[in-house]
C-alpha cells in the first residue's frame, strides 16, 4: 500500500490566509439578538469543484438605513493579554470577515443592507493559489441594476444569492471554471 502524502506549503502558492487573521465573532456582523438578522451562507468551491478549505471572506456592506459609515472597532484588545477578544456584540460596523472551514463552508450573520438600488454586500476573496484577492458581490434581490443588467443570464446568476428560507440566503463562489463567479475589477 503506498502512503498518500498531503501537499507541503512549498506545493502551492501562498499566503495562507486561515491562520491569523480570522478573528472571534468575525461573521456576525448584526448585534447579537437583533430580530432584522439575515443570514449569508455558502461555499467557496475551486476551478475542479472541491471546496476551498482555507479562504478568506471580507464582507463590506451598507446599513440598514443606507450609510456606509459603521461604527468604528469591529475589534476589541484584551487588556491583559493584549489579544484580539472579537465584536463588542452591540455595534454594526458594516464590515464582517469569515474563514471557510475544511468544507469550504462560511457564514455571514448581518443586517440587510439599505443600499438606494438592490441591496447586495460586497466580497472579497483571499485564498491559496491567488497571487491577487479577487472582489465580487452578493446581491440579495434579482431585478435592475446596471451592472446586472450588462451581464448574460448566467454570468448574472453568479451574482444573486439564492434566499432558502426567511432571512437565510445562499451565496455560492466558484474561484473559476463553469460556473465561475463575475468577479470585479477596480482600476
């Protein structure tokens, strides 16, 4: 029986985002208890459809009301060890960041945004194998919007997160290959 051997970091490119910059509470994003949360999950899947297990979400998103100045200090320090304790659990910062897990599973806990057009938050994806982050975003609603609408059918669907049950959505990203997310560039 030959021994199978996993693959070293020297096998791929990195960083490795998974390991120090997830913090406690990243993905919840709403205050705790808040009866307006929404729920956004899903999966990040690579070019051969396996799940990515060591990506990086960062979520930005407008409050409910529209803004897009959250609160200040998604971390709090740990006065006696001076390490990271996560969310206060009482702010909404607009900002959230979630590590997949060994299935290439996150979740987000938020509010729903208000943006003035469809609502949709805005993602950022760190993971092995990208030499670049790549952005892209998670509309909450199909309808008008101009850069849907300057989308085929089913690049456009990439984009809108499947809402499964009351307040509980699905937002699927492929890195590449069929199905691939629209990602974004910014000059």
């Amino acid at each position: 029986m030959t021994e199978r051997l996993l693959p070293t970091p020297a096998h791929t490119i990195g960083p490795f985002y998974g390991h120090a910059l997830p913090f406690p509470g990243g993905g919840d994003i709403a205050p705790q208890g808040h009866p307006g949360t929404i729920t956004l999950r899903g999966h990040v899947y690579d070019g051969a459809g396996a799940p990515v297990p060591d990506a990086l979400l960062d979520f930005w998103q407008a409050a409910p009301d529209g803004s897009l100045t959250g609160v200040p200090g998604s971390l709090r320090r740990d006065p006696s060890t001076g390490g990271f304790l996560g969310r206060n659990g009482v702010d909404f910062t607009g900002f959230g960041r979630a590590a997949t897990d060994a299935d290439g599973h996150y979740a987000l806990r938020t509010l729903p945004p208000g943006n003035t057009g469809l609502p949709y938050i805005a993602v950022c994806v760190f993971a092995r194998g990208l030499t670049h982050h790549l952005f892209t975003r998670a509309y909450l609603a199909d309808g008008r919007d101009p850069m849907l609408d300057a989308l085929p059918d089913a690049r456009r669907a990439t984009l809108v997160a499947a809402e499964y049950a009351p307040r509980a959505y699905r937002f699927d990203i492929r890195l590449q290959g069929e199905g691939e997310t629209v990602f974004l560039e910014f000059p």
